[in-house]
C-alpha cells in the first residue's frame, strides 16, 4: 500500500478544537453513551472503531449536535454546541458531515448538491448586510448613528459565481466534473459519496464527520471514496472517522478510540491500539475483524 | 333527435351560452382560488404539525391545527359554506365568490395538510439530516429539499383533491352564486328551455372535460417530477443536462455583466 505522510502540523498540536465532556446520551431508558471525555484537536484524525451497537454513530452524530446530548458538553473552537442560545446552523457551516448513506439531495443535480449550501448561505448573510443597512438607514432618518456606515459587500451574481466555480473544481478534483449537471440517482455508490464529501468540503469544513463512509459501498469502490479521505488527510482536515477499515485506521489516522459498552474503553495511538491492545474487550473485537 | 337539437339550440343561443360561459368562469376562479388558497394553508399546517415533533415551542400551534384539520374534516362542507355566507361573512355586497374561495380554501387546506404531511414524512430522513448537517435552517432544508420531494409523493392524492374540488364547488349555487351547475338549472328554468335534463348534459360535459385535461396535466407533471428517480431515459437525461447547464450559463452572464457594470461604475467615478 502506498505510503502517506499525515500531516499533524506540529505548531497546531494542542489547539483543541472539538472538545467532549463528560458526554452522555440516552433513548428512552437506553443509554447508549455513558460519559464520553475526549478533545479532538486540529489537524487531528480521530478513528473511532467497536462493535456495532456501541455507539460510534451516537457520539459522532452529538458532536454536529444531530443528537442532542442528554447530558455532558461539546464544545467546539471553546463554544459550547448544545447551551441554549447557541446559533447551531452557524456552527455546524464549518462542520462536514458524511453519511453511510450518502444522503445527496435526489431533487437535485450534482453540482446543485454541492451548491446549494453556499449558496443559500450567502444569500442569507446578504440579506443580513441589507437589513442592517436599512435599520441604519431608518436609525439616521431619526438623526441617531449619524457618523455610522454599513457597507453592503456580498452581491448576489457573486455569491452564485462563485459557488459555482468552487463546485466545479472540487469536481475536477475528484474527476467528476462531466457529472456536473445528472441527477444522484444516475452515479454509482461510489461517485456518490465523493460527491457527498466534496458537497461537504464545499463549505470550507474546518472538520469532517465521516459515519462508516464505505460501508454501504460495494467493495470495488471501497477504494476510490477513501483515496479521497486520504487526500484530505494529506492536506491537513482534521477529521473524525468511524469505519469498520481497519487497514484504512492505521494507515490514517493519528488516535484510535475504540468504543464499546457507552464508553472510551482505549484511546491510543493507531501502532499501539493495533499492536498492542490492553482492553480484553478490544483484544477480542480485533481478533475477530482483523 | 331532439336531444342533439336541444344542444345545438343552446349552444347557438348566445343568451343560454353566457350564461354557461359566466358560470364556468365562476366556477374556474372559485376553484383555482380554493386550490390556492388550500395549498398554501396546507402547507403552512403541514409544517407546522412536523416541525412540532422536534420543537416544544409549536405545541400551541400544533394544537390549534389539529383542531382546525378536525373540525373541517367531521363536518358537511356544506355546512361550512352556510356557515360562511350566512353568519361569519353574512355582509351586505360582500362578494360570493371570495366567501366561496375561503369556505373551499379553507376546507380543502385541511385535506392538503395531510396529504402533504404524509408526503413529507415519505421523505427519507436522511435527506434532512444532509440539509442541517451543512448548516442550512429547517425551513430552508424544508423548502429546498424535503418539500419538492415529498410534492412528488403527492402529485396524485393532490390531483385527487384538486378533481374533487373542482366537482364539490358546485354547491355554492346552494348561496346564490351562479356557476356551472347554476347555470345549467338557470337555462333548464321555466321560463327558458323549460328542460332540465339537457343543459344539465352539456354542464357536465364541461366538467368532464375540465376533469380530462386535469389528469392529462397531472399526469405529464409527474412524469416531469420522476425525472431526477432510477430509470430516466436518455432523452430526459440530456434534456436535464441541458436545463442545468443553462442554468450554470445563466449564473456566468449574470456575473459577467455584474463585473463589466461595476467597471464602468468606476470608469465614470475617474
Ligand atoms: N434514534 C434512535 N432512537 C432510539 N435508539 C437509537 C437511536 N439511534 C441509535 N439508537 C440505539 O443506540 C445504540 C447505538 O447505536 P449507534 O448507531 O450509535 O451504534 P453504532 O456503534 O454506530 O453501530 P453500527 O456499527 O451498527 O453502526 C443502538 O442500540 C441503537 O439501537
Ligand atoms: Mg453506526
């Protein structure tokens, strides 16, 4: 296999970016994760492995507050995700999230897929930059804030332009762009999910939520979804991944928590976890996947 | 025979065919405008009731709906037409035909927020989760993913009320106003062809024929919607290839027109 420097920018090593605390989340009388403490920090690949049930999707899905935790706290950039106030839709612009299942947008084309979120997003910050302006302007009207000045910086036709030309190069990049302009329904699994990743990427992630990215993937295609994630890695994204890859694990990542039982069971590095595992559990759970 | 004499008598007579002409003009506007109206509100309620399964906030709300979607439901809509033209909107010169369109607007807005309601829980919840998962609002993932979908679950059951509709608002000759059906009985009255059987035949065949095209239209939109599912013929495909690609096309000129305003904006400013 081939072989990969990840970059963990030294000078970055302790900005902890995501951090749980004491997270616990339960459904019903089922509780699923029973006090979950770990930091992510930047530049920062986090495999999660364990057996199915543990809850590897519950906790990654709390951490873009898709489930609400039941207890406990995330914080992400030092701001706690699930206090009351908190504008999540804000946070969650600079949190990629990729699904089992893909989850494209079926009513629309591929380069729409990716469009879409930047480009409704900016045309809301556009109208934000509007509404203050027209508040100033009702504001001086009543001789108040004369001296003050909004600027309206955002432009529409920009704002579409270059959601496009982002969407086509992230496209190219992963050599898809003749598939601009078909529907999802039209791909294989596999072009599917890298379309689901770069619609992700689409929106400058500072990090990305994988959930068994190629686990519903057929197993020819397993390969070309994780050159991707690979190619990412390389590039620096912090990423928390949760796969059933073992190889791809150790390949990329730089920490392995294996979950089992609602909580961190081992957290180590990818060399020690695999080569020399401590928990009987996960001594069991690798003799059986690997 | 004198059936096909009796028809070609109303249909040559110009005072029999306004009269036709004006009630299916009623007919159309009290129809398109009920649906209009039953559409937007079903789909304000829709939301309203799915929104509440994941926000306390619109508990209220929730039940305000409920009882609306119960009360229209468990009573005639003949009632409810009695109801409007006599008693809440029961002013002097208020206009029949807007009673008509609240009373139908009203009515079938509460068929339409089921229906819907059941077209967008059809929508696999994993095409929400990608909308928020970007940051995108629940209304915005709302109107720009999951409703588009779930309107083509539903195209059929709302054709269906939109069909049954159409037929239902025959009962407002029940208040006064004059449309299809009215108009058929004014023509079969005593004093005109002093035959009912007849123009209520050539009522109906406006009907069916309003009915036949409906389905015609409804049909060809689903089709239309289908476009993005599994088995799309080539012919669809380049043709949503080149509706997108227009589209793209569409985004560049805006902005190169943009670009070379703002340069003469400068230009002019030196
Ligand atoms: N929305 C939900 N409602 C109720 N129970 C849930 C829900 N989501 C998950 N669970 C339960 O929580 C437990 C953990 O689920 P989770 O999906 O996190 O496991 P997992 O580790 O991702 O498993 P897998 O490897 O099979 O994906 C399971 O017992 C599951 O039944
Ligand atoms: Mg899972």
């Amino acid at each position: 296999m081939q072989e990969l420097e990840i970059k963990q920018s030294a000078s970055t090593d302790d900005q902890v970016m995501l951090k749980i605390d004491n997270l616990t989340k339960s459904f019903g009388n089922n509780q699923v994760l029973k006090g979950i403490s770990t930091d992510v920090c930047k530049g920062e690949k986090v495999v999660i492995i364990g057996p199915s049930g543990s809850g590897k999707s519950t906790l990654l899905r709390c951490l873009n507050l898709m489930e609400t935790p039941t207890s406990g706290a995330v914080y992400f950039n030092g701001e706690q995700l699930n206090a009351k106030n908190t504008d999540i839709n804000a946070h969650r612009q600079h949190m990629g999230m990729v699904f089992q299942h893909f989850n494209l947008f079926n009513n629309l084309t591929v380069i729409e897929n990716i469009m879409l979120a930047p480009v409704k997003i900016g045309l809301k910050q556009l109208r934000k930059q509007k509404a203050e302006l027209l508040k100033l302007k009702i504001k001086q009207l009543f001789g108040k804030d004369k001296d003050k000045e909004v600027k309206v910086t955002l432009n529409k036709r920009v704002i579409y332009k270059q959601a496009m030309d982002n969407a086509m190069q992230l496209l190219d990049r992963i050599g898809l762009k003749d598939k601009a302009t078909v529907y999802p329904s039209t791909l294989s699994g596999g072009q599917k999910q890298r379309i689901a990743i770069v619609r992700a990427l689409a929106m400058n992630p500072q990090v990305m939520l994988f959930d068994e990215p190629t686990s519903a993937l057929d197993p020819e295609m397993v390969g070309e979804v994780l050159e991707v994630i690979k190619e990412l890695a390389v590039g620096g994204m912090t990423m928390v991944i949760v796969t059933h890859e073992m190889g791809f694990a150790k390949e990329v990542a730089t920490r392995v928590l294996f979950i089992d039982e609602g909580i961190i069971k081992e957290d180590a590095p990818p060399k020690e976890l695999f080569g020399n595992p401590k928990d009987e559990r996960l001594k069991e759970f690798l003799s059986k996947v690997l | 025979m004198d059936f096909f004499k009796d028809i070609g008598k109303i249909l040559s007579t110009s005072e029999y065919m306004s009269y036709i002409w004006s009630g299916l003009k009623t007919t159309l506007i009290v129809s398109l405008g009920a649906a209009a109206l039953g559409m937007l509100l079903g789909m304000l309620v829709a939301v309203i009731k799915i929104s509440a399964q994941s926000n306390k906030k619109l508990k209220v709300p929730e039940i305000i709906c409920n009882i609306y979607i119960g009360i229209i439901r468990g009573t005639p809509v003949a009632l409810q037409l009695f109801i409007m033209a006599f008693a809440i909107l029961a002013i002097r010169n208020f206009p029949l035909e807007i009673t008509a369109i609240l009373t139908f607007g009203i009515n079938s807005g509460a068929y339409v927020a089921e229906n819907l309601r059941a077209g967008i829980m059809s929508v696999d919840i994993g095409q929400t989760e990608a909308g928020r998962s970007l940051g995108l609002s629940s209304s915005t993932t709302m109107m720009s993913v999951v409703i588009p979908q779930a309107i083509k679950n539903v195209i059929p059951a709302m054709g269906n009320e939109l069909i049954a509709l159409i037929k239902e608002t025959s009962i407002v000759s029940m208040v006064g106003l004059i449309d299809l059906t009215f108009a058929a009985k004014i023509i079969g009255a005593g004093d005109k062809m002093a035959d009912y059987f007849v123009p209520m035949m050539v009522v109906a065949i406006f009907y069916l024929a309003i009915v036949y095209i409906l389905t015609f239209v409804l049909r060809k939109l689903e089709r239309k919607l289908r476009e993005s599912e599994q088995h799309i013929s080539d012919k669809k495909a380049a043709k949503v290839q080149a509706k997108t690609t227009k589209k793209l096309n569409r985004i560049q000129a805006r902005y190169d027109k943009y670009v070379a305003s703002v340069k003469t904006d400068t230009q002019e400013d030196m």
